[in-house]
DNA sequence: TTCATTGCAAAGTTTTTGCATCTTT
DNA sequence: AAAGATGCAAAAACTTTGCAATGAA
C-alpha cells in the first residue's frame, strides 16, 4: 500500500513524509509532520507539506480527522473504520477501535441520507487520570 | 434565561448576539453572526464579535461545535445533549436530536477515563438528496 | 465621572500562491 | 530537454490586540 501514484515524480519529500504517515501510531498535523520529515531530511519547507498532504489526501491514501478545537490532523487510509480519543489535558489523540455509533436514521428528518459519521471522544488518557501527577491542561497555538 | 450577567455593562451589541443565539435553529459561525447582527444594528464590527462570543462561551451561555472541515461555530447551551448533521452539498448544520453513542468502556485502553463525545453526521439533507436539483458541492473560503 | 466596551487599524497566525530553481524521467 | 516539484517569500485569510473614543451605570 506504499509507492502509490500521486503527482508524477518520486521525491524525496513526498516518500518521506508517505513513510512518516505508514509508521506513525495516530493522526499528525501539519507541524509535526514538518518537524518529523526535517528530522529525516535537511530541506523540506512547509509549503511542502501542506502541498503533500492536499495530493495524498486527494489521492486517499491519508483522510483527515478534525479534531474538537478544530485542529485538522491526517492519518493513513489503511487503517479499518474507528475513532479518536482525545486527551483533555495533553492533547494527544488516540485511536480507539471498537464503533459505538448506531444510527437510527428514523431519528433524523425526512429525506436525509447518512453518509459518514465521525466521533471524538473527550476525557483524560491514562497518563493524565493517573491521581498522581495532575499536570495543568494546556492549549496549543490556535485558537 | 436571558440578560445573563456576563462581562459587566449590558450593550446593545451583547444583547443582540444573546438573542441571535436564542432564535437560532442551530450553530453558528462567525460571519453568519456577524451579517446577523449588523442586519439589527448598523454599527458591530468582527471584534466585538470575537470577543463576545468569547465571553458567552465563558460565561457557559453558548458551547463551541466544530465542524469536519474545522471551522468551529456556537450554539446556546441550554439545548439538551444532541449532536449535528452537515451535509455535504450546501454545508448547512442541522441538529439532530437522538444520541446513537453507546461507548462501551471496555473497548478503550486501560486507564482512560471518558468524560464527553462529539459525533457529526455527514451526508445530504433532505434538500439536497432531492434527485432533482443537484447543485455542485460548494467550499467556504477555509481550507 | 468612571471604566467596561466598542470600532478601527495594526499585528499575529496559519495556509495558499507566484516564481525562479532544482530534479525526476 | 521537458515538465513536475521544491523552497522562499509574498499574499491571503482569519484572529487577536492596542488604543482612543463611546456609552452604561
């Protein structure tokens, strides 16, 4: 699932960053992809990024996963249907396997369609509940 | 539930964003707010209504909703636990009264401790699905 | 009269785009 | 050699902030 035609070239940068998102345990954003690739390579701007992550997402190979305060971060396609939990206090996101969404379309309105459905689930990670050591909650950049 | 105590002074600008949010049927994000308000008013510019909604999602009056694509709009608090619906043609946030979420615990790691969920239906709202008139997929100016 | 609040414009942030240069094919 | 891709810097788009003027109490 690798070595997927999207462009028309094979650079560096792009199989970088396609190798970054195979390896990767969760969904990244777009610095950490930055700080991640310039690890592995000297060169690679961040106008590259955004750039990649547009043709790979467009391509399907990665989808992108919003998070509650708006914060859009990418994943690789291959990994089956599930979810995202995420820390309150660390921000970081977690896949969560099972699927406890049911839809009861005869809920909804009449006339719509249910396509997809995206949940996030909001709490403290095992690290952050643990009593002992109760770091304060921190917010990134935006917003 | 009006004239909540927020902030200290009641102005004529606060007062119509409280009652935009009142009558609202669903969230709303910045601009919409901001055409609404200065329909009421001649005089509101997009500061004071960053700030107010700052204030009225302190002050616990409204909750933030983020949108699949990012975008983070408001609605009243005082509507009961319910979750959204986006179509993905006109981008229109319809609520959705059921709760089809059963989080089973045990499908999380050990430790994590959920405390809220976020889920959002995509799809095409009854307008939308109406085989007739299929209008193209439009972006708002993000992303 | 006092001081919270506002509008405007400047300053920050984040993302996109233009372009000359570099690379893959 | 041709044309896609990159890096850099400029341009957009979106939010926040500084400040003098306004207006609620």
């Amino acid at each position: 699932m690798n070595t997927v035609k999207l462009g028309q070239r094979n650079t560096r940068q792009r199989e970088i960053l396609q190798q970054i998102f195979a390896q990767a345990p969760g969904p990244l954003g777009v610095k950490r992809l930055l700080d991640l690739a310039q690890a592995e390579i000297g060169k690679i701007g961040i106008a590259t990024v955004y750039r990649t992550v547009r043709l790979l997402e467009e391509s399907k190979e990665i989808r992108p996963v919003t998070l509650p305060d708006g914060e859009i971060q990418w994943e690789s396609s291959d990994r089956g249907h599930h979810h995202h939990f995420v820390c309150r206090a660390c921000t970081t996101v977690t896949d969560f396997a099972g699927c406890p969404v049911h839809v009861h379309t005869d809920s909804l309105p009449q006339g719509f369609c249910v396509e997809s459905h995206e949940l996030t689930l909001v709490g403290l990670c095992s690290k952050c509940s643990a009593p002992a050591s109760s770091k304060a909650p921190a917010r990134k950049g935006k917003r």
